[in-house]
C-alpha cells in the first residue's frame, strides 16, 4: 500500500510497463485493469505506456 501511496505524490512522469507476453504473470486484461484503476493517481502527471516484450507474442493472422 505504501507504494500507491508513494504513486499519488510523485513529482515526475510515470512510466506503465505492461509485459504482452503474459510472462509476468498476469494477463494483458489484468494489467489494463490495474492500470485503469491507478489511472486516477497519474491524473496531473505526464504519463508513457510501454510495452515490453512484444516480440515474445506470436502476431495475430
């Protein structure tokens, strides 16, 4: 909890890393529903999502 807290009063950009891969150990469902309820403490802050691991993810035909 101290790290959401600590969240809400950075000064600086936050970065999302979200592992498309699944590798992490969660889904890319369960990373987007993380993030959208983090969303709210990012709110004034410049934000960038990056994804990682994108080569790892077999391209859909």
């Amino acid at each position: 909890m101290l790290s959401i807290t600590a969240l809400a009063h950075l000064q600086a950009a936050v970065i999302y890393i979200m592992d498309l891969s699944e590798q992490c150990g969660y889904t890319i469902q369960q990373q987007l529903t993380l993030f959208q309820n983090l969303r709210p403490l990012f709110r004034n802050k410049p934000l960038v999502i990056a994804a990682n691991k994108v080569s790892l993810k077999p391209p859909n035909n």
